[in-house]
C-alpha cells in the first residue's frame, strides 16, 4: 500500500472522508469501479530527483493494479495532476448534493435547509456553510432549467 497526499479545499477532504472512509483518518482507497481510481492510475508518473516529500491535506493510496505502473516506482502526483483529481472530487461533491437535494425536496417535501443540513450531517463536512450549498443549487438550478422571462405587452393610450 503506497500512499500520497494531495492538497484540496477543506469540504472536499471532509467529503471523502466521509464518503469512502466512514470518518477515519487512515488514507483514502477509491473503489476501483470509480472513475476517479482510473483517473489517478492515468496521472501517475516516476518521481523526479528534485521533488520535495508529498504534503497536502488529503492522504489517498496509490492505485495498484496487473500492469507496467507499479506504485513503488509511479507514485508521483504533480501540480496539474492534483487538480485535476481536485476537480474531479468536486464534481462528485456537487453532483452528489444536487442528486440529493432534488430527491429528498421532490419525494419528501422538506425544506432546502434541512435537506442541506442533513447532507452535511451525513458526511460530517462543517467546513462549508448551508448558505454556500443552498446558493450554488440555485444557481446550478436557474442555469440548467429553462426559465422564461415573461413579456409584457402593454398597449400605448
């Protein structure tokens, strides 16, 4: 087991955490049947001489499959590489919320606020605030669904 650490924003290190780790702070292991496992794989590459020990707040293990990448040797993440998987974590983050909140507000009726309150419960992020959620939803939601602005036609005395 070769770990790597990566730096990402605060919610998303708490999101994975809570994700694929059931809150413990031993390095993260992404299922191999997700796409992120096979995105890591892909971005792996030999540590160059120069490079100073990984630091980062996020402790991930290398994936280690059947191939010519073994992590003993590929076990570097570069710069451009760490955000892309940033991105990629953020993506599911986003998509994850926005899943949920359109499921629990469509089946149940609750409250925006509740509903956010409860994802951030059930994945113990407290770094981000409900506000921040509930906004980017909205936005995410005029965005994506066709809203028409409504003409007036008045007629002119």
């Amino acid at each position: 087991m070769i770990t790597t650490r990566i730096n990402v924003k605060p919610h998303l290190k708490e999101f994975v955490i809570g994700k694929f780790n059931q809150f413990s702070d031993k390095p993260v292991r992404f299922p191999d049947q997700m796409d992120i496992y096979h995105q890591i794989f892909d971005l792996m590459v030999k540590r160059p001489t120069y490079c100073p020990v990984d630091s980062g707040n996020l402790e991930i293990i290398l994936p280690d499959r059947k191939s010519y990448k073994h992590p003993k040797t590929y076990n570097y993440l570069g710069i451009r590489a760490q955000r892309l998987i940033e991105k990629k974590i953020e993506n599911m983050f986003w998509s994850e919320f926005r899943d949920y909140i359109e499921h629990e507000r469509n089946k149940k009726g609750t409250y925006y606020i509740d509903i956010t309150v409860q994802f951030l419960k059930k994945y113990g992020i407290s770094s981000i605030s409900e506000d921040a959620l509930i906004k980017h939803y909205y936005r995410w939601r005029r965005k994506t669904r066709n809203y028409e602005k409504r003409v007036y036609n008045y007629k002119k005395k």
